[in-house]
C-alpha cells in the first residue's frame, strides 16, 4: 500500500443504512469499507446510523451534516416497486431530501440508495442485488473521499485567501 496514502487526513463520514432488506443493504457498508481501507484509510472516523426505511434517510441526514462533525454524509437504502406506485414517491422523496440536506447544510451528503424497476423476493434478485451493493459501496466511497477532498482543498484555498 502507498504510504502518502496511509498518512493521508482522517476522515469524518456518517454512514446512514435503511433497515428494510437490511441483508441486501448491509452489502454496502463492506463495498464502502473495503475501499476506505484500499485507498489507505481507517475506519475509525465512521459512525453508522440505521433507519427503519429509506424514507427516513433525509431528516437524519440533515442533522447529521448540520452536526458539522461529518466531512460527508453516505446513505444506503433499497427502495423496490411494490406494484402500488409508492416506490415513485419514496424516491423522489429520498433523494431530493438528501439533495436539499446538502445544500442546506453545506456538508456533501452521497447517496447509495438503489430504486431497481424490477425485485422480487427470490435468490437470484437478492444474490444480483447484494453483490451489486458491494460495488455501490466501492463507488460511493470513492466519491465521498474526492468530495471531502474537493471541499477540504477549497476550504484551505479560502483560508490562504484571507
């Protein structure tokens, strides 16, 4: 592993997880963790955080950035069409609540939370759907660690500035 890397800024991230299918949305975490420590982070800095459903992702969210403890805020959730058309809704909901979250707090807030058009109960949609998780948590980490340093490296920029 590179040691630049090793030595590199603590992170602070909240990590929020919808409990529905919790055993298809705790992939996520391992994926996210696993490459935290790839690119030579710790995990101490992560703090988890579990929802009963997605829809209560974005008033956590929100203060938990507002917290101004957190570099970044991840939620993870999976959001599956019942057949009713709420699925639509709790989409939406979620994901323009983490969206405002963010902007209204100043705090990057990512998302992982899936909204398949197709799930049913069954092995082969939960096997596609875990191991899937396990990339989004690869890709979602990625993005937290460059928008943490995005914001970091402009917060520094601001300071030499004044």
């Amino acid at each position: 592993m590179n040691q630049t890397k090793q030595t590199q800024t603590h992170l602070n991230i909240a990590f929020i997880e919808a409990k529905w299918h919790y055993d298809i949305v705790a992939q996520c975490r391992k994926g996210f963790l696993s490459e935290i420590r790839l690119q030579g982070y710790d995990d101490a800095g992560i703090d988890y955080f579990d929802v009963p459903g997605s829809l209560e992702i974005p008033l956590l969210a929100k203060k938990l950035a507002a917290s101004n403890k957190y570099d970044a805020v991840v939620a993870t959730g999976l959001i599956v069409d019942g057949g009713i058309y709420r699925h639509d809704f709790v989409a939406r909901s979620v994901i323009d609540g983490m969206m405002r979250a963010a902007l209204e707090t100043g705090t990057p807030v990512l998302s992982a939370v899936l909204t398949p058009h197709h799930f049913q109960e069954h092995d082969a949609h939960k096997n596609f759907f875990a191991d899937h998780f396990v990339i989004k948590g690869r890709e979602a980490a990625d993005a937290c660690i460059e928008i943490i340093k995005v914001h970091r490296d402009l917060d520094q920029d601001r300071a030499v500035a004044a």
